[in-house]
C-alpha cells in the first residue's frame, strides 16, 4: 500500500505539472499572437 501512495503521489505532481506547463504554453501562445509576431517566430 505504500508503495502504491507514493505512485499516486507521483503521478499527480506529473499531471499537475503537466497542466501548468500546457497553461503557460498556452498563455505564452496567446500573448505572442495579439503582439502580431505570429509569421515572424515560426521557426521549427
């Protein structure tokens, strides 16, 4: 049982994570975009 806590844990600080850096994405994308520099930055 502890070692299924410690996964449960785990697997909830990944996803947390996960959702703060998809949000920050996110928000990174949105901002970059109403400055009009959507053409220039697309390098890859």
């Amino acid at each position: 049982m502890e070692r299924g806590l410690a996964t449960l844990i785990g697997m909830s600080i990944a996803y947390v994570a996960s959702l703060l850096g998809m949000g920050f994405a996110y928000w990174a994308w949105r901002r970059r975009r109403r400055e009009g520099g959507s053409e220039e930055d697309s390098e890859t």
